[in-house]
C-alpha cells in the first residue's frame, strides 16, 4: 500500500429487494475504475448473503471460496474484542481505536495471471462452519451504545479515503442494521439499484429519501450524492413499460439535482440496465462478456455507471480495449465448467440452430455432417418459442452459446429468427446464415447482409454433402479460434500489431494499402478490403488505426463489392480490418512492405 495519502470517495451500492443485479454492477464499475489506474477497495457488506468474490473467482490465486480468508465480520469482531478489553482496563488512551480502524491487513488482491489492476476486495468474513454464528451472533447495539462504534466507523472511514481513490460497498438489501450503517454513515455516494416494478421504486425512493434527510448539512446541503439506477429493464410491453419509466423519473428526478441541466436530459437514457439473460445465468464481468463499444450492452451501461462517481459524471469512462483472443480467455474461465485447463472433449461448444419448419429436413442432412464435431446442438422452430417460458429459455441459452445457425431457405425470413439474431449479436455471439433449399445470397435479410453466409449447394447430392463438409470445417475451425488462440502482447509504439491474425488474406478476403507522398513529412494512405472469393463482401468492415488518428477506429461501408479508406499519415503503422460482422480479421503491417517509400516505412 502506498503512503501517499489519497482523497478518497465512499460509494455504497443498494437496492431494496433482491434481484437488481447490485453485486454485479459494484464489480464491474471496480474493475473499470481500477483498469484507469485508480486504486479501488470492494467491500462485501453483505453479511446475510456474500458472494461478491464469484464476480472475481478467476483472479483469486488462493482459497477461491474464502473458507480460510477472514474480512468484515471479522474485522468487527477483533474490534469488539478490543474495545472490550479497553473499558475493562481503562486505560485512558482516547484514540486507542484507531489502530484497529484499517481494512487494510483484511484486504485481498486481485491476481490471476490478468493485466495487473489496483484493486483489493474484502471478503464478508472466512467462510467455514462459524461464519454464521459470527455473523447472527454479533450485537449491533452493542457496537453502538457501549463500543464507541460510531466514532470507530468515522475513524475507518477517514482511513480508507486515505488508502484508496475509490471504496465501493455491497449493501444489504432491505432495513437492518447493516444496511442502515452503508447508506447513511458510511458513503460519500450512494447508488441505488431498483426494477421498474412499484414495489422496487418504492422501497428504494425510501431509502434514498431517509439518506438524504439523515446526511443533510447543517447548511441546507445534501451530504451525499444519490444516483438511482433503474435495472433488470425488459423491453417487452412497451405501454406498461412507458409508464414504469415515466414513475421512476418523476420519483427520483430530484435526486439527481447536483447534475448540470444538460446532463441531467441524457442521464436516464444513459444509464437505464436493460435486462441479458446470460448475466442472470453467469457471474461474468462484463469487460469480458461484452465487446467494447456497443450500444445498450452491460459493459457500456457499467462504463456509464463509473462515469458517473469520477469528477466528469458527463463523460463515461471507457474500459481499456482488449483483443479478441484475451477477452474470449479470460470470458472462458468465468464460465460454469469452462475452465482454462480444460481439454477439448470436457466441455462440448455449445451452437444455437435457428431455422424454420419449412427447411427442417434439409437442415437434419446438413446436421448431419456436424455430428462428428460433438457439438451441443440447441435446436429452434417456429413451433417453440411462443409461450413465454420457452422463449426465456432459448434466449438464455443463445446468450451462453459459442455460435448461432440461422439456416434460411426460400420461404420468407420468419420474426422469430430476426430476434434471435439480435439477442446474439447484443451479446456478442458469432451468428453464421447457412443458406439452403437453393436459396441464393438474394435471399439474406438486409439485417444479415453484413455478415458472411455460407451456402448449401443443392444441385446435387454430391454437391451437398461437400458444401455441408466444408461448413463443419470452417465452424470446427472457428470454435477453436474462440477458445483456443493465444493471447498477444501489445506493442506501444504500433498497439495493433499481432492483434489481428497477422494475416492481411482469410477467408476469402484481402487487406491491402497504397501510398502516396504529399510532401516530404506527410504521406496519402488508402486502405482496401475485397473479397477474393465467390461470397461477396457487404455491410460494414471496421478499420482500426494507430492511436494517434483520431477517430483511431473506422467504420466504412461496402460499396461495389469493397471498402475502401484513404487517409493522411507522418510514417508507417500497422492496421487491422474486421469484416463480416466480426468473423474475418485481417492484420496489415505498412512498415513491412518494401515498395513503399523508406522515409514512410522507416518512422
């Protein structure tokens, strides 16, 4: 721990029932906070129910169910003890408490072979067999009335603003004693977490209330900040779902006073959770589940979370930007039964098959040749999916899928399939439109034209049992590349080498450059992505440049079969191409290519 004093901030995380999701957004707005290089504490405040160390399982070294690791209710404890033995001796010593006011030698780092991240965590207490007589055990009033716990959790709060930029309890829900200690004493700002259901406003406009009124100043000023959250927010019935929002603004708008007026227009849209089966399913960080930069997603909406507790609430804070392949490892080892270490057949891919009744039987024979993959096969129709129950199930398991299927033959492109797509792309899982029943590429949906298809060729036998082989390769090959491709290092002086495939040509397409002097110090460079196959090149393909371009990452549309980017750059970089919806990457190292100019290759 640094001796450097720091000027800290206390945010506690509440909600009023279970089932907002609160442990999960304290988690990921740490681990963003701490991926800036802010110094972070999370603090399991949860005494009832812990469990927020699931959300960092696979950066903790040792004892990962903390059966052996004391925290809170064992610093209270040690502290009650003390205390004890001080009014019975009487020794006189006014601050003699404050030895014990530190986390510190309770607190945890996370490790796990990960990108180092200033960030501890204190577990609720050692979890074995005494935990809950401890916890049902300990004497609240006690702690208030005769152990001078008022003043001692002054004195710790004073000690943790010290040692860290950012401490960050987990509440427990409801009215307790404990809940009560996190909302009102401890905090500089509290985060309130509720669904958009009556109950959940309001219990938790409650609470926020009771805070506001217990902390306000002598002068008339809040003493903390209060930042209601709506979450768990389902799109469906979109009338009662209007209204729902409408309560929530009009109960909580005043909370969010201490906002600029210009901010406060764009804070509901900006920070309103919508709800992912798969993070119902998975105690996942989203900087791990979610690609970056994608609207509506749980990673954007917990960068906006963590936007708001810096000095700048107006401008979100941006996880740092991983490749593919370490995102998707370490994603693996969040997973139930998807450890790292595991071997090819201990865990089947699982592959989502969407495809309507019409095409079933041509969809069993292609099926048929995926077989030998040992694939964990989830198929749907548009005979499933109409009761509400069904339609939970099959979109939770499209959001824990490896790849989804959309087999599309030559009747109409039917709506249940077109959602199914949009769950997996919101989640960020590879969709791959298999066309069949001699359905041509002019049958792909505008929605799909981004994203390369693969074709079922039905002029024959023999021609069908060849196009079917040949997706059972490229998909065999594609599920390996998710789990199995070895991470890279960053280069700082070229960050996206290494960081594409190191390939400018697969998968029938190519990335290529020119350049073209303008001067002696600056150069024209033009960019190209073509297809070099039968499958034609559509939709949008992502460049992504050297960090001193700004934009740095460029999204250009096909036109007449290519993409083309032109630009004007001091010296060479390398630059990586992502096409068909992120299932082709291309690399391309200008510095490597000897017909270009050595002044332009050289810097």
């Amino acid at each position: 721990m640094t001796s450097e004093p720091r000027n800290g901030r206390i945010v506690t995380f509440y909600s009023y029932k279970g089932g907002t999701g609160r442990s999960m957004a304290l988690a990921n707005v740490g681990w963003i906070l701490a991926s800036t290089g802010l110094r972070v504490l999370l603090i399991d405040w949860d005494l009832e129910a812990p469990g927020l160390h699931r959300y960092l399982h696979p950066f903790i070294e040792e004892d990962k169910e903390l059966s052996s690791t004391p925290g809170l209710i064992d610093f209270f404890v040690d502290f009650a003890t003390a205390a004890r033995i001080e009014h019975a001796d009487g020794s006189g010593d006014e601050r003699w408490f404050e030895a014990f006011a530190s986390l510190v030698r309770y607190a945890s780092p996370v490790r796990g072979g990960f990108e180092s991240v200033p960030l501890e965590y204190v577990t609720a207490g050692r979890q074995d067999a005494g935990y809950a007589v401890l916890v049902t055990s300990f004497n609240w009033q006690e702690f208030y009335d005769k152990l001078g716990g008022g003043i001692f959790l002054e004195a710790l709060k004073r000690r943790l603003r010290q040692d860290y930029d950012f401490v960050l309890i987990d509440s427990r829900t409801g009215i307790s004693d404990t809940s009560g200690i996190c909302t009102v004493q401890m905090p500089d700002d509290l985060v309130v977490l509720y669904t958009l259901n009556q109950q959940s406003i309001k219990g938790a406009a409650a609470i926020a209330e009771s805070a506001t009124r217990l902390r306000r100043r002598k002068t008339g000023e809040p003493g903390l900040r209060i930042w209601p959250i709506p979450t768990r927010v389902e799109l469906a019935e979109k009338d009662r779902l209007d209204v729902a929002r409408e309560e929530s603004r009009r109960t909580f708008e005043r909370y969010i006073g201490h906002l600029p007026r210009d901010v406060r227009s764009r804070y509901w849209g900006r920070i309103e959770v919508i709800y992912q089966p798969y993070f119902a399913y998975e105690e996942v960080l989203a900087p791990f589940a979610d690609k970056p930069r994608q609207a509506n997603s749980m990673l954007s909406k917990m960068e906006a979370i963590a936007g708001l507790l810096t000095t700048t609430p107006e401008r979100p804070v941006e996880f740092p930007r991983l490749t593919e392949q370490r995102r998707l490892s370490v994603k693996k080892q969040f997973e139930r039964g998807r450890s790292a270490g595991a071997g090819r057949g201990a865990l089947k891919r699982r592959v989502y098959v969407s495809h309507s009744r019409a095409d079933t039987r041509a969809v069993e024979q292609v099926l048929a040749h995926l077989r030998p993959l040992e694939l964990d096969l989830w198929l749907d129709t548009d005979e499933l999916g109409v009761d509400a129950a069904w339609k939970e199930q099959f979109d939770a398991t499209i959001a824990v899928s490896d790849a989804v299927l959309v087999f599309i033959g030559g009747g109409a492109y039917p709506p249940f399939q077109e959602r199914e797509v949009a769950i997996a792309e919101a989640r960020g899982v590879r969709v791959i439109p298999v066309l069949v029943g001699g359905a041509g590429y002019d049958k792909l949906p505008p929605t799909l034209h981004h994203i390369q298809a693969a074709r079922i060729d039905s002029s024959s036998a023999t021609a069908f049992d060849q196009s079917a082989a040949r997706l059972a390769r490229e998909l065999d090959v594609l599920l390996n590349q998710r789990d199995d491709a070895p991470a890279t290092t960053i280069d700082p002086d070229d960050p996206q080498r290494g960081q594409w495939g190191e390939s400018s040509e697969r998968d029938g397409r190519a990335l290529s450059a020119s350049v073209r002097p303008l001067s002696d110090d600056y150069f024209e460079v033009t960019l190209t992505v073509v297809s070099t196959s039968d499958t034609p090149l559509a939709g949008i393909v992502e460049f992504n440049l050297h960090p001193s371009f700004t934009p740095s990452v460029c999204s250009v549309p096909v036109a007449d079969g290519r993409a083309v980017l032109t630009l004007t750059c001091w010296g060479a970089f390398t630059v990586g191409a992502v096409a068909d919806g992120g299932r082709t990457m291309l690399e391309l190292d200008l510095a490597a290519d000897t017909t270009f100019p050595e002044t332009f290759t050289a810097r």
